[in-house]
C-alpha cells in the first residue's frame, strides 16, 4: 500500500530519527503562522527549552486589532 500526502510530507522533512510509528523524530518546518496569543505561548515554549533561534523560510503572525479596546 502507498503512503498517505502525511507520510510523504513528514518523511521529506525529517532532519533526524527515523520514520517509524512510535519514533521521535525532528523535522524541518517550512512555515508557521502564529496568532497573537498562541504565538506567544509557543515562544515561551521555545525559551524553555533553551532554543536560541527558530528559522523557517516564512513566518507570518496574525493580530487582530479589532479585540485590542474590548480586552480579547
């Protein structure tokens, strides 16, 4: 059996590990879009861990002034 348009993405991006069920693997992240509040989140996630520097090829982030004066 073929594999799934998944599989085909994440087995082309993988920069280590192995493509097995069950594995870790690290993969190559050609672009995010965060939203104000969860990008935020992630960025301290990122911090956590130590990361210094995260790069993709785009990178986009999503705010929404229109919740700015309700507080949202």
């Amino acid at each position: 059996m073929g594999k799934t348009i998944t599989e085909k993405l994440i087995e082309s991006h993988i920069v280590s590990g192995s493509f097995s069920p069950g594995s870790e693997i690290g993969i190559r992240i050609d672009q995010t879009l965060t939203q104000d509040a969860t990008g935020t989140m992630a960025y301290l996630q990122f911090e956590s861990m130590n990361i210094q520097r995260v790069r993709t090829e785009l990178s986009g982030q999503l705010h929404r002034p229109q919740y700015d004066s309700i507080g949202v």
